[in-house]
C-alpha cells in the first residue's frame, strides 16, 4: 500500500521564488481546464477527458501572452490537469463540483518522478526539485520507508512549507484480539470508553478565541488590498493554523495511547 509521509522545510530565497511560480502556473491551468470543461458541457454538452484539457495546454503554452507557463517545470502542470480530472471523477460519484483555486489558500504542486530526485547520503535523505540546482532543506523527522513516486509542495495561509512524500510500505497488521472497546464521543468529554475512562474535552478553540477575535478584529479595520491587510491575513491564519495543529496533535496522541494501552491491558 501507499502512505504519504508529510515534513516540513525552509525554501532559499530562489527555491521560494521558483515554487511560488510554480503555485501561480499551477493553480492557473487548474482554473483553466476546469472553466474549459465546465464551457465546454454548458454550451455543447460535450464532457471533456484529461486528454483534452492536456492538449489544449499544449495550444496554451505556444501563444505570446501565456507563455510564462514554460518558466516552470511541465510536471506539475500536468498533475494539475490530472488533479482535476480526478475531482470530476468524484464530482460523478456524489461528490462536489470542482471548485476553482485562489491565491489566498493553500497553495500546491506535484511533481512526478521524472521531475524530482531522491537519493540517501550518508544515512540523511536528499530531495532536489526539477528547475532547482540546489536539494530541499527538509526537516526529516523520520526516514521516509522508500523511495516516493510522488512529491507535493505546499504552502499553506501562514506561509509555512510542507512536503508529502508518497511511498510505497508493506503494513504490519497487529495480532487480533479477541475483546474490543466500545468508544462514545461527546462534547464535555471528547472521549468515553467502555472501561469508564473519560479524556475530557481541551477545547482549544475557547482557549484562543480572545486571540483570534483580536486578530479578526484587527483585520477588519484594514483596507483589503494593501500590504497591511495581508499581513493581519497572515496573522490571523497563524492562530487558526495553531488551533488546528494543537487538535491534530492531541487526536493523534489520543488515538495512538489508546490503541497501545488496550493492546497492552488485553495480552497481560
């Protein structure tokens, strides 16, 4: 099975530059396969495929005025139009219609592996991106378990960069057991198991909404457009950013200690 396996890292200033290109070309054919099949239904009721919105890119690139997408590396503009007919495709199944990118949100590129190198020296993995002489400065809190097809850039609203590497790993299934633990979720404890534990409920976002109605509030007053405006954006991205990875990290801590602890009280 695949698992991607999700670091962060610190962009030179040329790397930032390059993958903020990137995001732009990116996000631009995105949007613009995305309006081209949704015209293309509207006014013809033809449905288009990967295969078109792939070759009227190649028209794209050829003329003056969009030219600027062969700046950047082809890769992840093709993994755009792939992203976008993989929307479709759960657009079909039930889910919601594509919706177009902006600027302001996480921002996004996938490289395939002609794009990206990875290599190991001496034991520390080393990533280089297509277009960039110089490799990534990830913080490798683990070792990825193999070599990945797929590498995905983002940045998300506070300007923090991640990178998701999508790998190959054979699971380990743990040794069944014969009892289970009934778990009831609730709002004044998070979390209430069949032995009678009760984990309470944090509520981080109490705990930080004096913080970030001040920020809000703060945004509210700024002119939106200017420099001033963008940077309260930022910082209120920041505190919803550190309430969101403060919930992540006591979800993961609950559900990891619970597994251990009942596997540890069921075989003693």
């Amino acid at each position: 099975m695949k698992l991607a396996f999700k670091y962060r890292f610190y962009p030179t200033q040329e790397q930032a530059s390059i993958l903020a290109r990137t995001f732009g070309c990116a996000r631009y054919v995105y949007n613009f396969g995305l309006a081209l099949r949704r015209d293309a239904y509207e006014r013809f009721g033809q449905r288009l495929r990967y295969k078109d919105t792939s070759a009227a890119l190649t028209v794209l690139k050829k003329q003056e005025e969009t030219a600027w997408l062969k700046d950047v590396s082809s890769v992840p503009l093709q993994q755009s139009l792939r992203h976008l007919d993989k929307a479709f495709t759960h657009f079909f199944k039930g889910s919601g219609y594509p919706r177009f990118k902006h600027k302001h949100a996480r921002q996004s590129a996938t490289y395939a592996h002609s794009a990206f190198t990875y290599s190991v020296e001496d034991g520390t993995p080393v990533l280089r991106l297509a277009k960039m002489t110089d490799s990534l400065d990830v913080r490798w809190s683990r070792r990825p378990p193999s070599e990945p097809s797929t590498v995905t850039v983002s940045r998300d609203a506070t300007g923090r960069y991640f990178v998701s590497l999508l790998c190959e790993v054979e699971p380990e299934p743990l040794p069944p057991l014969e009892k289970a633990v009934g778990i009831d979720v609730g709002l004044i404890d998070l979390m209430v198991t069949s032995d009678g534990e009760k984990t309470g409920n944090p509520k981080f976002l109490e705990r930080d909404l004096k913080r970030l109605s001040k920020a809000q509030r703060r945004l509210s007053r700024k002119q939106k457009g200017s420099n001033r405006y963008a940077k309260q954006r930022r910082r209120v991205a920041r505190v919803h950013a550190s309430i969101r990875d403060q919930r992540q990290d006591y979800l993961h801590k609950l559900s990891t200690r619970l597994i251990r602890d009942t596997r540890r009280s069921r075989l003693t």
